[in-house]
C-alpha cells in the first residue's frame, strides 16, 4: 500500500468515508454499487508544496460524482482494476496503462470497480493555469481543458509517472522530500510543464506554435533574475513571466544565444552554489547529499556525474578539501 505512513484514515462507515475524503477533496456523492460488506475503505494522503499525492482503495464497488471540481486537476491511476470515467461529453474506462485527467470544468461521474486502489496527484487550478499562463505570454480566454485519458505507455508519460512515484516514495521517508522546498517545486514544475505540453488539450496547439526569439537584452536580464532567485523554486514560466516574455521566446532566445535552455543555465548555476556551499562546508557537519538536496539536485548518480565534469572531482572531494576545490 502506498503512503502507509501518512494514513488519513480506515473505515467501512459509508458516511464516515464520504465525509473524510471530501475534506481532502471537495463534497461529493458516494453510493455502493455493489455488496456493501465488501467496503474497507483507506486513504493515505500528504501536502507537497501545492501538490498533494493520494492513495485511496474503496475495497467494495462505488459510484461517485463529485460534479465539477472547480478548483483542481486530478490525475487519477488505478494501481489495479478498472474504474469507468465520465467527465462532461467524453467518458474512458480508466486501467492501469490508462490515467484519467478530468477537468475542473468538466462534470465528473465515476464507478470505481471493488480492488481498484488508485494514486491521485492533485495540482490546484490556479497553479496549472498560471503557469500555462507565464508559458503563452498572455491571460487564458477560457478554462483549460485536457483530453480525459492520459496514455501511460508513452514515453513522456512514463517519465510524467516517474516523477510522481519519485514524490510517493519519497513522502513515505521521514527524511524526505518534504524538507526540501526546493526540490518539491522543481518537481511539481516539471509534472505540470509535461502535462501542458504533452497532454492534448484546448490550448495545446497554441503553446505550441513557433514563436519568435526573446532578444539578447532579455536573455540578459533572465539570465540576472536566475542568478537572483536560483535559490527559489523557480521555473522557466517563472523567468519568463519576470521578463515579461512568453516561455517559448524565452527558450528559443537561450537556444539561439547561448546553446542551452533557460532551465540548463538554472542548473548551471546551482552547481556553482553547490561547489561554493561544499568548499566552505565542515565535513563533519554537512553531507554532499544534503547540500545538493537544497539546491534541487535530487537524483545523486546524475549529480555526481555533472559535478565532476564540470569540476574534474567528484563532489565528496570539495568538500574534504581537494587540491581543485578552490577553482
């Protein structure tokens, strides 16, 4: 079971069960479908940032109908099972291989099948459309609309679903992610970036048209706010927003007058703070680990390698005090 640590509750009380998930959700009806003594109902649940990561088993078979969600996106992967998915016109018999992504503005009818335990990543509504936002360069003239089934066979989506199980596994260790702002945000950022690029939707040929380059003046004053602010969780609709560009200018303008993304550049410079954070460093104190963690370096094989080819050592070495960990 997943996020068996962060347990909200278990119980086969119908109205105990409704009354405890809408809390984390929004106010909805549940009925059972089908034999009632099958329901044993557990909700795991926990807050990352402004995404929330969920595991909720009904046990028994159950008809709900939160309506419209309004305020959120859900994408909703059974871990088993089947469970049948209505939002608005559109409606998808949602499986393990087959993610379900309704709307917020979209009516939302499902039956979930008895053994249908599902991972929910809840991202708010605002989140998803300011960032779509900041990518356009321009304020949305209607809610975003994704198309319902999220393929999960793909290969963006595969990596769309590595990242969200990299947020369970680590929301289930006391020492994890949880304590790392930054490194939360750097991953919500990516899950909501693929999801507006990749993901069909209403806006999806717009976001994706080709665009003119940012000029170098603003690719300056970019790359100034990153140094800035690279302590944040920033993100490349955050830089662009700040610069007063659409991210697709943006991105062109770094491509074309520095060879690499705003993003590449961003992580540049964090590698920076942490081979200056690792020289000062009392190795008794601080750990390469915990030091690259703050800085959102979070996959430590990855780091590794470009940090020592960035700096010809690996990162342990600065911060013993290797011969090049002054340069």
């Amino acid at each position: 079971m997943l996020l068996s640590n962060r347990a909200v509750f278990a119980s086969s009380d119908l109205d105990e069960v409704r009354g405890e998930v809408a809390k984390v959700f929004c106010p909805h009806r549940l009925d059972l479908a089908g034999d009632a003594g099958l329901l044993s109902a557990r909700f795991n649940s926990v807050q990352l940032g402004s995404v929330r990561v969920s595991y909720l088993d009904y046990g028994a078979d159950v008809h709900i109908e939160p309506g419209d969600l309004d305020t959120f996106f859900l994408v909703m992967i059974p871990l088993a099972g089947r469970s049948l998915i209505r939002a608005g016109d559109k409606e998808i018999v949602s499986s393990p291989s087959l993610a379900a992504l309704p709307s917020p503005t979209r009516h939302l009818d499902m039956r979930w099948a008895a053994g249908c335990p599902q991972l929910l990543v809840k991202f708010e509504r605002s989140a998803i459309e300011r960032s779509l936002e900041q990518m356009l360069g321009e304020q949305l003239d209607g809610p975003v609309v994704f198309d319902l089934g999220i393929d999960l066979t793909t290969g963006w989506t595969r990596s769309w679903r590595d990242m969200a199980d990299l947020l369970v596994r680590e929301a289930e260790r006391d020492d994890g992610l949880a304590g790392h702002p930054l490194a939360v945000a750097h991953l919500e950022n990516a899950l909501i970036t693929l999801l507006l690029t990749m993901q069909p939707s209403n806006y999806l040929e717009r976001l994706t048209a080709p665009r003119p380059a940012a000029l170098p003046k603003v690719v300056r004053r970019a790359m100034e706010f990153i140094e800035g602010h690279a302590h944040l969780p920033v993100s490349t609709t955050d830089i662009a927003g700040a610069v007063a560009v659409s991210s697709r200018s943006l991105q062109e303008g770094f491509r074309a007058h520095l060879g690499m993304s705003p993003m590449a550049h961003l992580r540049r410079v964090r590698l920076a703070r942490v081979h200056d954070e690792l020289r000062t460093a009392d190795p008794a104190r601080a750990t390469v680990t915990t030091v690259a963690a703050r800085w959102g370096f979070l996959h430590q094989g990855r780091f590794a390698a470009q940090y020592r080819e960035r700096y010809g050592q690996p990162p342990s070495e600065t911060l013993r005090g290797g011969p090049a960990s002054g340069g």
